[in-house]
C-alpha cells in the first residue's frame, strides 16, 4: 500500500522499483494489505542480480550441439 508512507495505490511495478532502488542498503517502512488484514512492516532494502543469456551459434556445431539448441528453442 505504501513505502515509508508514499502511496503505491494505483502505481505500476515501475514506480515500487524505483522508489526501492532509491532506498538501497537502508530501512522502509512497509504498509501492506492481505485480505481485510493491514500492517506495518520494516525492512532492509538489498539488491536483485538478473542476468541475462543469448544463444550463439558456434562456427561448426556438431549434430549433436544442434539437436540440443533445436530442442532449447522447441523446433
């Protein structure tokens, strides 16, 4: 519902990124819902690692490497 009493109502995923991202290594206050239940939470704010991967063709696939990316990619 809210972030150290900013409201998240009617907000997107972006704006709860955000407003986290800038509290990074700090503590927040949490207001939060679940069902008719509400409650103030604090927690320490960390950090998410996304990694991302591609798949290459390699220069000489072997069949088998090729049976596998055509398994990974469902052709």
């Amino acid at each position: 519902m809210s972030i150290d009493g900013q409201t998240l109502e009617g907000q997107g995923g972006g704006t709860v990124f955000r407003l986290l991202s800038e509290k990074f290594g700090q503590n927040v206050r949490l207001r939060i819902r679940r069902g008719s239940d509400e409650r103030e939470l604090e927690i320490a704010v960390g950090s998410v690692e996304l990694v991302n991967y591609r798949i290459v063709d390699g220069k000489s696939p072997t069949p088998e490497q090729l049976k596998i990316r055509e398994s990974w990619l469902n052709r």
